[in-house]
C-alpha cells in the first residue's frame, strides 16, 4: 500500500510537469487578434516574468508537498504514534494535527514569499504583515474548527457502526433507514460548514450595504425579472489587501447578495460594473439543465453503494486492517485510512473534475450572454481585458490545459465567445 501510495503521488507529480511544459509551449506562441491589444509589449514581458516566479515556486511548493508524504509513509512517524497510549480519537488527532502543523508551516512561508516577494514585485499587493499574520492564524483556526466539526462525528459513526448493525447483520431496508438519518446529519454539518465560511469571509473583509443612489436603482432594474432577487448589495474593502477588482454572487441557500470590491467602484466605469453584475445575474436565471441533474444522479448512486455496502461492512474492515499491516500498525488509525483512500480515488475524483469544469464554463458562457441580452457586452470584454492586464492573467492557456483545470472559460475563448454572441444580436 505504501508503494501504490507514493507510485500515484509521483505520477500525479510528473504529470504537474507535462502541464507545465504544455503551459511553457503555448507561452511562445503570438496572442490571438481578440486578445492581443491586452497587453502591449513591456506588460507581456512583466507577465511572463510573472508567471515564471509562480512556476518556480510552485515548483519547491510541490517538492516538499512529496517530501511530506514520504516522511508520512517511511518515516517511524506512524509508527511512534502507534505505541502511544491513546484512544482511537486521540491517535487520529494526534497524527492530523502533526502533518497539517508541517504542511501549515510549509504553507505560511510560500504565502508569505508569494504576497511579499512576488506580488509585492509587480504592484499586486496592499497587504501589511500584520494583516498577513491575522488572516494566517484565522484560517489556521478555522480549518481546525472545522477539522474537529467533520471528523468527529464521522469517527464516532465509523468505531460504532458495527455495534448499530449487530455486526452488519441487517437488511438492506434497514441499511436504507440508517443512511437516511446519517444523510440528515450531514445535511446539518454542511450547514455548519457554510456559516464557519460566511463568518471567515466576514472576518477577512468589512462589507459595506450599497448606498440607496442611483447605481443601486440600476442594479435592481437588472433583476426585475429575475425569480431569484438579491436583497443585498455589499462594498468590501479589497483595497486594503490587493490590487483585485472583483464583483462576485454570493449564494448560500435562500440568502444571496452581491460583493463588489471598492476597488472595482474606484476603477471602473459604472456600464463595466453593470456589465459584470449582469453576468452575476445570468447565473441567477440559470435553469438546471441534464447537465447539472447528473450531478445529482452521481450523488444518489454514490447513497446506494453506500447502502449497499453497509450489510457486507466486514469486507470494509478486512481492507482497513490489512491496510494498518501494510504500515506495520496494530491499532486503528482513521488518518491513515482516509489518506490512502483519499490518494487512491484522486484520478477518480479528477476524471469527475473534467465533466464538473466543463459543466462550470458553460454555465459561464451563458451568463455572458446574459450581459450581452442586458447591452453590456462591449463593456464586458472591456473590463475582463483591463482586469486581465491589471492581475497579470494568462489570457491564452493551451487548450488541453483549460478543458482538464479551468472552471472559468480562458480569456481568449470568453471574449470570441462574447463577440459572436453581439454579432448574432445585431438587428
């Protein structure tokens, strides 16, 4: 199991470095006529040189991403922890704890170089060290909470299960029951989750109701046909962290308002922050489609398996253990059961990414046109171009590239999307 572990990690690695030479490709290629004037000559060369110290960087990111599993898989660690003197939940958390305490560590010093060496190079960055730190240690917390928020409840579902079932001898009706009511308790966890995420959003940013002016008029006009009305209309303070220009939706079940950076108020025409709330508002009409409702049926044959699979759960135990053996471990250690499960359905779950991106970027496509229908299509590639150049944006990534790891149409695509999509409403 070890070996199977690190030989998918290295192929996973090694793939990294095809998309790199991909990326390097394209990058001597010319830009396109649609998005050519974003950047003359002197601001192409700041962005490859942009570019260039991200790759490098991720390049010593992604060398100790693998040093760390290897210290996780060969090293005494596990071993160590496996003599200790504690319960199944202690064991678990004493072994999260200190690998995402190295990775954290790990990650902090690549943020910092990033925001102060490398943003603060090309003018990206507005963030004090101190505002650095505060939103280093808010996440750190909150990725514990929320560790401790998810884990523990699936634990204790994993270490009594067995007892629930009278060792798994129970029907297939009565394993339909008790997913039911499991199903229900993850309901309520993802609730939480979306509220830890609200309040962490809020602890990052101050945001500000729009004022009741004319703008504010003209958005709401934007959504009097809209099913779904967004109530509020919020200003954030981007510009105390960055250079961004951004206007985002934010849904969370029945509570939806709109971000718009202060910045992008700052910056930007008010047709170019119309242009872009349109878009926002596409999304809002978006009706499902099958594209979406396969989700939805992926879903529903993943609680059948599960149903399924709880009547022969000895079959799940006999795996686990001769996983444990495999790292010479006698007791129960749940972290390096999700581990390798985790690492041995990646290209799953990366195969189900590509029809997800896909999914994502066409839904993008028709909230553009939404912009288009609104009359602000123009507009629209104005601002997408000047926010391009603004952030430095790879503007014309290799195709392969974007169909398998963009959610979001690339820049060139977009804008040729957007510009046949004002030809066709042309009268």
């Amino acid at each position: 199991m070890k070996w199977l572990i690190f030989i998918i990690i290295m192929i996973q690695t090694g793939y990294r470095f095809v998309l790199n030479g991909i990326k390097n490709k394209q990058r001597k290629k010319p830009l396109p006529i649609e998005v050519s004037d974003i950047y003359d000559k002197k601001r192409y060369a700041s962005f490859l040189s942009y570019e260039k110290d991200y790759d490098h960087m991720k390049l010593c990111n992604r060398i100790f991403t693998v040093l760390v599993y290897v210290f996780y898989l060969f090293s005494p660690f596990l071993s160590y922890i496996d003599k200790l003197s504690l319960n199944v939940y202690t064991r678990f958390f004493v072994t999260v704890l200190s690998i995402t305490l190295i990775n954290r560590v790990v990650s902090v010093c690549f943020d910092y170089y990033a925001t102060f060496k490398i943003e603060e190079k090309y003018g990206k960055n507005k963030k004090t060290k101190e505002v650095f730190m505060k939103d280093e240690v808010v996440e750190t917390v909150l990725d514990l909470i929320l560790s401790f928020i998810l884990y523990i409840p699936c634990l204790y579902v994993l270490e009594h299960i067995e007892r629930w079932t009278n060792h798994f001898s129970i029907t297939y009706a009565q394993s339909l029951m008790l997913c039911s009511g499991l199903l229900g308790i993850c309901l309520i966890l993802y609730l939480i989750v979306l509220s830890i995420s609200y309040m962490y959003l809020r602890i990052q940013y101050t945001f500000t109701e729009l004022e009741d002016n004319e703008l504010r008029h003209k958005i709401e006009e934007l959504m009097k046909d809209c099913p779904k009305k967004v109530k509020h209309i919020k200003v954030y303070n981007e510009s105390k962290k960055s250079t961004g220009k951004n206007a985002f939706l934010l849904k969370m079940l029945w509570y939806k308002e709109f971000g718009i950076a202060d910045n992008f108020l700052d910056e930007n025409s008010e047709r170019e922050l119309l242009a872009v709330l349109s878009h926002e508002i596409g999304h809002l009409k978006h009706k499902k489609n099958i594209f979406n409702y396969m989700k939805y049926i992926v879903l529903c044959i993943l609680f059948i398996f599960v149903v399924y699979m709880i009547p022969h759960g000895e079959l799940c135990i006999v795996l686990s253990e001769r996983v444990l053996e495999s790292f010479g471990l006698i007791h129960m250690n749940y972290d390096v059961i999700f581990t390798c499960l985790g690492v041995i359905i990646s290209p799953i779950m990366y195969i189900c990414s590509l029809y997800v991106n896909y999914v994502s970027r066409r839904e993008e496509y028709e909230a553009d046109d939404q912009a288009v229908h609104n009359g602000y299509g123009e507009e629209l590639i104005t601002t997408f171009k000047r926010i391009s150049s603004d952030e430095l944006i790879d503007v014309y990534p290799a195709d392969f590239i974007e169909y398998t790891s963009y959610d979001h149409p690339g820049m060139y695509h977009r804008i040729k999307h957007i510009q046949e999509e004002i030809i066709k409403r042309k009268p």
